[in-house]
C-alpha cells in the first residue's frame, strides 16, 4: 500500500495479516522497502510463530525480486 505526505513525498506500508484470523503481525511505513528487509523481517515473525503453508503477496517489485 502507498500513499504520499503533503509535501509529496511517497511512503509505502508494508503489512503482514494472517488471512484466516485477520491478525496482524506487522504494519510499518517505509521512505523504501529494500527486498532484504522485508526478508528480514518475515524471518524475525517466523521465529515466534508457525510457519505458514505459504505466503499470499502482491507482484510489487519488492516481492518479485530475486532475494525474496
């Protein structure tokens, strides 16, 4: 998701939601969001929860990179 400040400025939000009870795990706003990052952060949730049959993303250019 993205939107932009009142000077103009783009951010994006990056959200992670559990699809079968809507629990979100992470909701942070990023300037820009690096691949590593955001595999950096999937793996810090991995650690403390189950992990997931499979992972649902859009095909932002974050998500159909190489590193993800």
């Amino acid at each position: 998701m993205s939107d932009s400040l009142a000077n103009g400025r783009r951010f994006r939000v990056f959200n992670i939601i559990d699809d079968y009870n809507r629990e979100a795990f992470l909701n942070e706003a990023y300037y820009s969001i690096p691949s590593t990052g955001l595999v950096q952060k999937i793996k810090e949730i991995l650690l403390h929860r189950a992990k997931p049959k499979r992972i649902r993303t859009d095909n932002g250019p974050e998500f159909i990179s190489k590193v993800f």
